[in-house]
C-alpha cells in the first residue's frame, strides 16, 4: 500500500500541488544556494547530492534533472537512499518508464503510461461519495517525462542518479563517507530519527565545506523516537552541532502530503 500511495503522490499529475510545496521547494532552495553570489562547490562543476529517505524517488529525479542548475554549468550527481528494497525497485522502474517513454516519443511520438487507483485501499470512513474510490490516475505525468526530454536534449545523456538500499545511520555514519556530498537534500524524514542527534551529526559528517542541508517537514515524531524536540528546540540542537541557518520558516498551513 505504501507503494501505492508514495506513487501517486510522486508521479501523477494530482499530486502537485503537494510536490510545489515540499520537493519542488527543495530544489528552488538548492538552485538559489548554488546560483548566488558566493555560492560555491569549490569550483567544480560537478554538484554531490545526497537524498535519503527518497522514496519512489520524485525528489532524486528533479534535482538530477533540474534545468537552473544544468544552464548554470553545475551538472547533479544524485544518489537517492532507501532502506526499503522495495521503495527503491519500484523507484527504478519508474525512472526505467521515463526512459522507455523518451525513446518511444523520439520513433513513434506516443506516450506509454500506467493506471493506478491511488484511494481503492484508503480506509472507507469519512468519505463523501463513493464513487472518489475509484478515480484514476497515471504515471508517470507529462511533466516528468517533457523533463525527461528537457535534460537529454541539453546534455545528450541520461540524468546522473544511481539508488542506496541501506539503513541511513549505519551507511553514512562511515568514514568514507565523511565530507562526500555537497547537498543533502531531506523530504519529510527527520522525524523518522530514532534519535534525532544521530541524524543531526551524519548530516554534518556527510557534508564537505560549503555544503548545505535542505530540508522540509514536521516534525511528527516516530512512535520509536527518543526524542521529540518541538521545533524551536530542533533549530537550537542544529545551531549547536555547528550548522548555520541560513533560511528557517514554518508554514502557516499544512501541506496535504497524502
């Protein structure tokens, strides 16, 4: 189920609304970091980024193939984490479906499309009318796969995004990944920390100079949490563990995520 709904929230064109407001925010956020006076990935052109707990990889796709960046010379290396194989497998089949869709419209101009019936395994209380079950949807949306287009025609190639199946403490707490990425790019995930601290310390480890951590959601702490800091109190734990703030705002509405 959870597949489900992570793929209509990602890739159909009814979800949105609710992609403006958190993954495509993400990436006007790292846009702006990285097109600014100052901004710098030490003169390379090459931009590392990190998306841990990625999904069916909406958040991964467009910052891989993000157009701002690409025409500023700043070409994403994106690497999208999991600790669900089975988040990541159909993530990958995903992007395999944009794929497939660009080399059809190039020799036969048609789009190859999926159904899916995002609300059939909703729970049935508080509904207005039935019929709403059964709406439709597909996927990938025309957004993605023009963008899909969009980038190869800019760089001839395919975006640069590999997958991570792995627990997010365990893989980035090495060594060798210390100073590796220059964004860490996070969508509704903190609030998955057993123990926020350890996140908050992976992120400063994983983070090479100038880096910057984007990050956007509640915090509507798991039931396995340890800690359940309010935000004001996530804002001074992240100042003490060394990170400047350089933009830090709380929405007046909620986002409606599913």
């Amino acid at each position: 189920l959870q597949v489900i709904h992570h793929t209509a929230r990602d890739w159909t064109v009814g979800a949105a609304p609710c992609r403006d407001e958190t993954i495509l925010w993400i990436v006007r956020a790292i846009v702006q970091y990285y097109t600014r006076d100052g901004g710098s990935n030490d003169g390379r052109n090459d931009l590392r980024v990190l998306i841990p707990g990625a999904g069916l990889g909406r958040l991964a796709y467009e910052v891989a193939i993000c157009k701002d960046l690409i025409v500023k010379g700043v070409v994403p290396h994106v690497e999208a984490n999991d600790s669900s194989v089975t988040m990541i497998f159909a993530a990958q089949n995903v992007i395999k479906m944009l794929q497939q869709q660009y080399q059809h419209q190039q020799e036969e101009n048609r789009q190859l499309q999926s159904a899916i019936y995002p609300f059939l395994s909703d729970p049935q209380v508080n509904e207005i009318d039935a019929r709403k079950r059964f709406e439709m949807e597909v996927f990938p949306d025309e957004h993605a796969v023009d963008s899909y287009k969009c980038y190869h025609d800019l760089t001839g190639t395919h975006p640069n995004l590999s997958f991570t199946v792995g627990d997010f403490v365990s893989t980035y707490s090495q060594q060798s990944k210390q100073n590796q990425y220059d964004v860490v790019a996070t969508s509704f995930f903190i609030d998955t920390a057993t123990n926020i601290y350890e996140y908050i310390y992976i992120m400063k480890h994983m983070l090479d100079t100038n880096g910057v951590w984007v990050n956007c959601g509640p915090v509507q702490w798991h039931p396995c949490a340890l800690l359940r800091p309010t935000v004001e109190q996530l804002k001074d734990m992240l100042q003490v563990a060394g990170f400047e703030l350089i933009s830090w705002s709380v929405a007046d509405e909620a986002v409606a995520y599913r």
